[in-house]
C-alpha cells in the first residue's frame, strides 16, 4: 500500500486519459484524504507524443515495470521492430543502456 500518488499525464489526450487503475481503493489506506492526485498537460515532454510518470512511496509499480521489461527483452531477443528504430538512429546499444536504466529503478524500488 501507498499513503498516496500522484500521476503526471503529458501529450495527446492527456486530458482523457483512463487513470482508474491507480486510483483502486486496495492501493491505498482507508485514512488517506487524497490517495490520488492526477495532474495533466497537453505539451509535450522531450519530444514524446504522450509520457505517464507516477510518483508513490512503494513496491506497487514493480510488478507491471518488471513485466514490461521482460516484454521488452523478449521483443528485442525476437528482433521485432528493431529496424524501425535503426532508422531512426536507436541501435542496440541504445536498447541495452535503457534496460539497465530500468532495471535500476527496479532495484531501488524494491529496496524501499
């Protein structure tokens, strides 16, 4: 459980989009005043066309962030898509440095 998150929404539809799953009851003490806090912008972040970051004080994240780094790995291991980002300059390398970048915030999630 979380005393409390909030959810940073930027891009296309920000406005719209579904944050129900991170405002489940079961995340969050029933004594919290304001479990969740949603804040959205339509503007961009660093180029991207749409960007989520959440911000809470426990493990909750680390299942699904561990699910999707082994989708991820699976997909690379598979070689899906991995020409489209050639051309776009994102070599393996590239792939590599940010696995390792997620698998950190892993680990330091899971310490907490």
């Amino acid at each position: 459980r979380s005393i409390a998150s909030m959810l940073f929404l930027r891009g296309k539809d920000a406005d719209v989009a579904d944050a129900t799953p991170m405002a489940d009851p079961r995340l969050y003490p029933t004594w919290s005043p304001s479990p969740l806090t949603v804040a959205w912008s339509p503007t961009r972040f660093n180029g991207y066309e749409m960007c989520a970051t959440t911000l809470t004080n426990c493990q909750t994240s680390c299942p699904p962030i561990g699910r999707m780094l082994a989708r991820a790995y699976q997909m690379r291991d598979a070689g899906a898509y991995l020409h489209q980002y050639a051309e776009h300059g994102v070599g393996v390398d590239g792939f590599e440095e940010a696995f390792g970048r997620v698998e950190d915030v892993l680990a330091a999630y899971r310490t907490l």
